[in-house]
C-alpha cells in the first residue's frame, strides 16, 4: 500500500541521511529499493542527484527504479542538435533533459524502465549489476535470450538492444543507470533520435545508433511491473534484505530537502543546451521566394549555447547591408534557439523602414534561420 | 580566498595589516591573523602536482570534457576540478587541495592518464603537502576561540575549508557537532549549525510532527509513536549568503529590445487616462463564456477590448497608423492586426490578431486561444509577432491601475488595461452601487495625435464596452 511505504519510506530514508544525529549512526540499515512516484525526467533525474550529493553509502547500497513519461535524455557531453529531432520534440511535446552521467541519448516513456544502482565509488562496478538484470530476467523467463556485452548493453537475441548504460563518478559515490526496454514506443523513438540538422561540426560524444526491440515484442506478458518486481526481487537476494520496495516523491522537501532546487537546475536551458561543448554549424539552404529560389549560406560558432561568431552569406543587394549586418551583429551572443532568434528578428524589424516587401524577405529568412535550431 | 593569496606572498607584507583592519571585528577572530606575521619570511608556496587518481574499473584513460577551474583560480579541498569522461561514465575530479591553480595539463577533449599530473596547484607553505587524510590542525595559542577549545580538552578535527567556513560564520569549532570519522566536522555539520542559529534566512521546513500527512484511518497503532521517537527535524539545506555583484552582457533579445525601446522614447508620448464601468460587461461574458467553451474556446475579456478598439479605429483610423522616419509621411494602415502584450519567461513578446476589423469576438478568442498557447510554449513564429499596428496591454493581470505605456514603433498609440475592482459608484438616481471598474491608460504619438482625438478614441471605446448591447449596431 501506498500510505504504509509512505511512512515506512519516511523512516527508512531519514536513517541513511547524513544528518548528524547521533541515534541514527548506530541503526544498521540494510541496502534498499526504492521506486519514484513521479513520471517527470527532472524530478527523477534530480532524484538521482540527491541521493548521490546525500546519501552515506558505506555500509549500504540504493536501487533505484523509475519511469518517465515521453522524454528524450542526452549523456552529460553530448549535443542536442546532434542527437535529436529537437523540432519534432517540440511539436510533440516530449521533454528534452540532460542527464549528469556520461553515455548516449535514449528515449524514455512509460515502456521504459529505468535502474539506477547506487555505490561507494570503491565497490562501483557495472557488470555486476547488469549480470544482476540478466539473471532476474532469466529467472522470470528462463526461455529469454538476454546477455550482457562488453559494451555494457543487453542484447536480445543477440541482437537487439534492450538496455543501455551510463555511469556517474563523485569523490566518494558513484551510481551506475541503465534502461530496459519494456513496451517503449519504437516508432516515436526512431523518429525522436534522427536528427535533421546539417554541417554540424563538434567533439561532444556521438550516440551509436542500434537496432532496438521491446521485451513485450518476445513475450506479450511481460510488463513493466513485472520485470520491475523481477529485479527487485533479485537485487534483495542478493544484497540479503526483505523484497520491499520504499515509494519516494521526487517533490516532497521534508524527506529530500534541496530537491526542488536540484529539480530546477536540471530544467534550465543553461543546463539542458548552454552545457554543449563547443561547435560549428557549416550549411547551406534554399529560400524560395516569389519566382526565385535563393541560396543562402550559414556559418556559425556556437558556445555554451550561444552563437559566438556568426556569417550570413546571401544574394546581393537582396535584403539592405546595413539590415544584414544589424541582425547577424545582433544574432552573436543569442542563444542558438528558435524562439529567442524569432524574437530577436520580430523586434529588430520594428525599426526597419515599413515595407511589405522588406519585411517578406526578413521574415521568410529568419524562418529559415531558425529551421537550423 | 584573498587571505590565502595574501598569506602565500612575503612582498605583499605592509597590505596586510591594512587589509586586516578593514575587517572590523570579523577580522579579530581570524586565527589566520597570528599566522600571517609568522609567515610572512616565506616565499610564494609549494607547487605541488595533482595526479588523477583511478576511477576504477582498470580503466587508464580517460578525456578531459570540462575544465570547472582556470589558471589562477582558487581551489578548496573538494571542490570540483573537471569533468572527464570514460566509456560511457562522467567523472568528477574534485581537489585533494586549498590553493591556486597554476597549470592545466590538458586542454578540452585530450586524453588524460591516470597516474599522471591532472594540474599544478601551488598549496600554502605554512600547511605543507595535505595527505591523502584530511588535515588536523592545532590553532595557535592567543586567541578566543582557540582558548575555548584548550578548555574542551580536544583538539577539533576539520579541514582547512571547513575551517573556513567556521570562520567567515563567526561559529565556535567547539559548538559544533561532528558527524565525521572522529567525530570530525564536515561541512554538513558547520551548515546545518547554522541552519539552527539563522532560522529567518532559511527555507521553510515543516517541522517533524508533520511529515508526510497520514490519514488517522492508517490501521497500524504502533506507527504514530514510532513517528514521533524516531523521526528526525527534516534539516533543509541552509543557505549561507555570499553575495555577489554578477554582470552579463546583454545578448540577443534583450539587446534588440534596448533598441525599440531606445527608439519608442523619441517618440513624444502623451497619456489619456480613463474609468470604464464594466458591470455589464462582466455579466454578459459570463452568460457567453460556457457557449463559447462548448466550441473549444476560452472566452476572456480581452476579445470584446479588441474588436471595441477595431470599432473605435474605424472611426478614427489615424490611431491604426504609422508616421515614417522622417515624419514626412502617414500611412493609414487598412488592416487593424492589434497586438497583444504577452508576458513568457523570455521577456515581452506582443503577438497580433490579425484582421480584427473582419473577425467576430468569437473568432478573436479563438485566436487568442491560438497565439496564447503559442507564446508560453515558446513557438510564437514570425508572422505573428510582426505587423502589428496598435497594441492592447493587459497589465491588469497581474495588477495596478493606471500605468504610462511605452509605444510600440511602428505604431502611434497603445492601451494599457489595469485590473478590474470592485467599487461603490453612483447610478442615475443617485444609488450607490457595486460596480466593475476597470481603469484604461492610453499612450499616443503628439506629432500626429492630438488630445482631442485620441479622447474621443477611447470615449467611444468606453461607450461600447459599458454598453456592450451598443457594439451590436456597428458590427460588421
């Protein structure tokens, strides 16, 4: 039940902080699991941030387990432009979060099981834990063909992906995630994590693409709750504690104070895109308009999300000079973002000459422009 | 961070006593004061190499993504270095060491090895080369704190950083409890003393009785007891003020914004202030606001301030127009595209409606409908936010009366709406009444708009929306 694991989570929780009360020092708490509430990347991901900032992991170790809704997470260094259809999440509405951990991007929604083990940095060790994955898995269902590659994925049949690592490293703990895909979405998957934008040039880390399948595919019973239960039960055996599984909310303050702070920080842009490494953009595009169709060449530098350096190359004489140099003047140092550029344009036409024609080709260029975001 | 740079330079001598001074009686309790004049013979501190220790794993490279430090910055031990990624797992490098960076081995994407120097950090003579433990310090003699702590009997065991942060609180080592090995003082300890002391400043934390609100249905008796035993005073993370001026450039829209603004204040601007009694109004929307949410739409007041404002501009069509550069000539705008003022987390957006002289009050929420949900979605495109030659602002959303609005080049008038209130007025028989009332402030272009007009603008205006069975007869 829900009310009882909220009072026992409240209790088993505050016994692993590091506040200083001197009781709780000598409580000997076994390892524990616990499953998030909530369905919010962030509040999840802050979750995660929390337990690894908190959480004195001595003498014991945390499972956690959560699901988000429709989300798309990119590894600590990568690029978004990169990764993803930034425009289709957008239209879709499907979040785009930046976890702290290093790896790929994946797609995350309710199909979609998500494990996070939580460690001293000594006893870190990723193997082992999805050996632990594969084994639950196998011991729900024998006839499965699951195993763990050296490249810390699950496949399939040898041969689809089901589940993808990453790791997070601190000064005394470390937490090793990983997906599993239970009853994901695969068509909005695949179309999430094409990306459409040209010319990108940068050092953040690539994702490699694989062929993905769902575990529902291979047999129709299986849910997530199943295979949640599943690991659960195998992670205590083997960590030697009751199968009982904490209920945690990833917005309730009084057990996790700070938390709604950490959720904060994971939602704004200068986390989520201004934390890209470096990179270049290098492409060419077709306006059409009117009768012609025009080329027009883009270079740009961008920076901790922010346009750095910035070239627009057009057809002579076909927007004023001195309007040109005013926007690209005005594009360094702007987010590199659809809605900041077309605020950024719409205000500066303001002070343009009223022309209906001049306006046309200031509009339909910055439209363009912003296709590249 | 300036008193280890001070400490660490023997030619910087004479700054010191000064540099002490200006702290009034913070500056007393340093205990730092003692040792300054000690070590003031010595020269600029050791330079010692920071090696990246092993992640684990049998990993031996690893590549360096983020750089968190400079060189020259001032490192606590700690605090976090630099990011380095492997296969897959982000690691956080945090210093072994208090002191200065002095060299970066690796530059942005290059492969570092394990076992090999990460950075420089030039530590502090006095305090020699930290071990891989945490220092354990004897403070000097002559001083209050450190006699406090003989009387304890104890030597207090904390790193320098905490130390320091001890210090720049004014809080006693010795009051402190350590929860550390040893009981020694951690950082936690230090902050979570003073969440104690400084209650005012800290967030709201709800104290132990009422954590996580249960039912008294909850069918086991013995955990009401448990709860008040042995769960602990939530402790929220304190926060510690250190403030600090911060400047950032302005980029991008708001740079664009500080050019119209710059240019909307040549325009000489004249105010026309107004009251308008909407009681009636107020009742007619709410008999059309559930038809209107049958088809889909939510009905606010702004559709009926709009097309009341296209039926005005009809009439006085010199307030939908635009002077040129150099006021040589008047464009009488055919289409009323009334904007409306938008407030997002970007700032200021006003995106319009366009044709409003053509559109029902039906189709000009819908429309709003539209744009609204555009704007705090951040996917306002380019057509909507251009073109618009009068503007409507409902500040009264958030709140206030009159305001003096700031006009929109290319535009010559605006309307500022403050929030509706409930007054006492007076009827025709000299009642006094409940009356909506909601207060209107216009801005206007003086080089083409006179008192005259932009007074019988809005008194027409106010005429519709008193009156709103009015509009009715002009309706197009």
């Amino acid at each position: 039940m829900v009310l009882q694991s909220s009072l026992k989570n409240c209790f088993q929780l505050s016994c692993i902080l590091r506040t200083p009360k001197a009781g709780f020092r000598s409580t000997t708490c076994g390892s524990l699991i616990i499953q998030s509430i909530s369905n919010d990347v962030y509040q999840n991901l802050a979750v995660e941030d929390w337990i690894h900032d908190h959480v004195n992991l001595e003498n014991r170790q945390v499972l956690f387990l959560w699901r988000n809704s429709p989300a798309v997470v990119i590894g600590r260094h990568q690029n978004p432009w990169q990764e993803c259809n930034l425009r289709l999440l957008r239209q879709k509405s499907i979040k785009l979060a930046r976890r702290r951990s290093g790896g790929g991007t994946v797609y995350h929604d309710l199909g979609n099981i998500n494990l996070t083990f939580f460690t001293t940095r000594k006893k870190y060790e990723r193997m082992e834990n999805l050996k632990l994955v594969v084994k639950a898995l196998k011991a729900l269902r024998p006839q499965l063909d699951v195993h763990v590659t050296d490249r810390y994925d699950i496949l399939l049949d040898r041969q689809y992906k089901i589940s993808g690592t990453a790791a997070k490293l601190g000064r005394t703990t470390a937490y090793h995630h990983c997906t599993l895909l239970c009853n994901a979405d695969k068509f909005v998957l695949s179309s999430v994590l094409k990306s459409p934008y040209k010319g990108l040039k940068s050092n953040a880390t690539p994702s490699v693409p694989a062929s993905v399948k769902n575990l529902f595919e291979e047999d129709p019973s299986l849910t997530c709750e199943l295979l949640l239960d599943a690991i659960a039960e195998e992670y205590a055996t083997q960590h030697h504690i009751d199968h009982h599984i904490t209920l945690i909310n990833p917005a309730d303050e009084t057990v996790l104070p700070g938390i709604s702070n950490k959720t904060k920080e994971l939602q704004t842009w200068e986390w989520v895109y201004g934390k890209t490494p470096k990179f270049s953009v290098s492409t060419c595009f077709n306006m059409v308009y009117k009768d012609s169709v025009l080329d027009v060449k883009v270079d740009m530098d961008v920076k901790h999300g922010r346009i750095e350096v910035c070239n627009i190359d057009l057809p002579e004489q076909w927007l004023p000079p001195a309007l040109c140099s005013e926007l690209v003047k005005s594009l360094v140092g702007s987010k590199f973002c659809p809605n900041e550029i077309t605020m950024l344009a719409t205000t500066l036409l303001r002070m343009c000459p009223q022309d209906d024609e001049l306006h046309n080709r200031w509009n339909l260029l910055c439209e363009n422009m912003v296709m590249l975001m | 961070v300036c008193i280890h740079r001070v400490r660490s330079c023997s030619s910087i001598r004479f700054i010191k006593s000064k540099y002490v001074c200006v702290f009034d009686k913070s500056a007393l309790k340093f205990s730092h004061q003692q040792r300054l004049f000690r070590t003031s013979a010595v020269s600029c501190g050791q330079i010692v190499q920071f090696k990246l220790s092993d992640i684990g794993e049998g990993i031996t490279e690893v590549t360096v993504k983020e750089w968190y430090i400079k060189e020259g910055d001032s490192v606590s031990q700690f605090d976090s270095i630099c990011e380095v990624q492997s296969d897959k797992a982000s690691v956080t490098i945090t210093s072994r060491y208090d002191g200065i960076i002095r060299k970066l081995h690796y530059n942005l994407d290059e492969i570092a090895y394990v076992g090999k120097p990460l950075v420089d950090i030039e530590i502090d003579a006095s305090k020699g080369v930290a071990p891989e433990e945490d220092v354990v310090e004897t403070p000097p003699m002559s001083h209050e704190e450190h006699t406090h702590q003989e009387i304890k009997g104890h030597k207090t065991l904390a790193t320098p950083a905490v130390r320091r942060l001890a210090m720049e609180n004014n809080i006693k080592l010795s009051e402190v409890v350590g929860t550390g090995k040893d009981n020694r003082i951690l950082k936690e300890d230090i902050l979570n003393y003073l969440a104690k002391q400084t209650g005012a400043i800290l967030p709201p934390s709800p104290k132990a009785e009422i954590i996580p609100p249960l039912p008294k249905s909850e069918t086991l008796p013995a955990a009401p007891k448990d709860k008040a035993r042995k769960i602990p005073v939530p402790v929220s993370r304190p926060i510690v003020f250190s403030g600090k001026d911060k400047t950032e450039p302005v980029t991008g829209f708001h740079k664009a914004m500080v050019k119209t603004m710059s240019a909307a204040l040549k325009i000489p601007h004249f105010g026309y202030c107004d009251e308008i009694d909407l009681t009636q109004l107020v009742q007619l929307r709410e008999e059309l606001k559930p038809l209107a949410q049958i088809r889909g739409v939510k009905l606010s007041f702004m559709p009926f301030f709009i097309k009341a404002a296209s039926l005005g501009l009809l009439q006085y069509p010199i307030l939908n127009a635009s002077l040129d550069e150099s006021c040589q000539n008047v464009t009488y705008k055919a289409s009323h595209n009334i904007g409306v003022a938008m407030d997002t987390e970007q700032g200021l957006i006003v995106p319009n409606v366009k044709n409003v002289q053509v559109l029902s009050v039906f189709e000009i929420a819908s429309e709003l409908n539209r744009l609204q949900s555009l704007g705090s979605a951040g996917q306002l495109g380019t057509n909507d936010l251009t073109g618009g030659t009068f503007t409507l602002s409902n500040i009264g959303t958030i709140g206030g009366t009159y305001t003096k609005p700031v006009i929109l080049p290319p535009e010559v008038a605006i309307g500022a709406l403050g929030k509706i209130q409930v007054l006492p007025r007076f009827n025709g028989k000299g009642e006094v009444f409940k009356a909506q009332i909601m207060n209107v402030s216009w801005s206007a272009d003086h080089r083409i708009i006179d008192g005259a007009t932009m007074a019988r603008f809005s008194n027409l205006w106010k005429s519709y929306l008193e009156n709103p069975a009015s509009m009715l007869l002009d309706l197009k």
